[in-house]
C-alpha cells in the first residue's frame, strides 16, 4: 500500500527533519538503492575502538528511480557529507536534465550544497540557472550573487548584486550588500 506518492511525501518530511540517515534507509527499504558504509574507528588516548557514525562510499542508483526521489537522494547524501559520490551524480543530472523544465531541482540540490559550505558545486548548479530562459530571476541571481562572494571573486559578485538591483530595484538587502563590495 506504500505507493510512490507516499515515499516522496515521507522523505520530504524526513529531510524538513534532518533525519538523513533514516532517509537512506527508507531509499533502501523502499527505493531499491544499494548503499555501501564504511565505518571508522576513533583512536584516542586510550580509547580504541569507538565505532563513529558509517560513511556512505559507494551507491548504486536503479535508472528507473524517479528524478525528484534521485533529487532528494543527492540531498540526503550531500548533507551526509559522502561528497565523493555527489560530484558524479551531478555531472550525470547536469548531462541528462533540462534546466528549463527541471530547474527547482537543481535549486534543491544547490540550497543543500549551500548549506554545508560547497560552494564551488553551488556555483556549477547556479550558473546553468541564471544562464537560463525561466530561472534567471532576482532570486537566483541573489544566490548566485551570494556564491560568488562566498569564493571570492568580487568582481563578479558586483556584476551579480547589479543584475539582482536592476531586476528588483526594491530588494534593501541586494543594494546595501553592493554598495560594501564598491
């Protein structure tokens, strides 16, 4: 009786709650993925042997598993910091998705990138959308604009925050935030 809406629900729910882990196993239990953990042992002083929390090192993803689940997966992993696996699925969505039609999910994934301080991954996601027909809006600019400063390259974040004024001449924020970088 669990159907697809279900799952898709449930994980949503599951990642508003932070419980990655358990996402994984419900991807697992429900989704047909295949997770591989590696666990780590902590050596300090004298204690030897404190199991930490697994880390995920390989994952294999069925080709049928829908792209909002593959989506949420991605987050799940990202927040898990299994950031060796992230790269490649990216390149794969980045080959095989449209940003015009499937742009909220590269704005998912990049929020999740975001949030645990990738920002060079953030800014691959970021630029596909404010180079597109239907995401290039004031928000996404403002992210973008965001990320840049977040690496370090002023000049472009300037050019950014401009774009963010003059498509939302009213946001305080975008303007108080280029006058600091003049």
């Amino acid at each position: 009786l669990f159907t697809y809406e279900d799952l898709n629900l449930y994980l949503e729910l599951l990642i508003a709650q932070k419980q990655f882990d358990k996402c994984i196993n419900i991807f697992v239990e429900k989704g047909g993925i295949e997770v591989e953990e590696e666990y780590q042992t902590i050596v300090d002083g004298d204690l030897i042997g404190e199991v930490t929390s697994p880390q995920i090192v390989n994952c294999n993803i069925p080709e049928t598993l829908p792209i909002d689940l593959k989506t949420k997966l991605i987050i799940c992993l990202i927040h898990l910091k299994a950031f060796n696996l992230v790269e490649s699925y990216l390149n794969t969505m980045i080959a095989n998705e449209n940003v015009e039609t499937n742009g909220d999910i590269f704005l998912d994934i990049e929020e999740a990138l975001t949030s645990e301080s990738q920002h060079l991954e953030a800014f691959r996601l970021l630029t596909l959308l404010v180079n597109s027909e239907n995401f290039s809006l004031p928000a996404v600019w403002l992210k973008y604009a965001e990320c840049l400063v977040a690496l370090n390259k002023t000049a472009e974040a300037i050019k950014a925050y401009e774009t963010v004024v003059k498509l939302a001449p009213q946001h305080l924020n975008a303007r108080i935030t280029l006058a600091t970088l003049y």
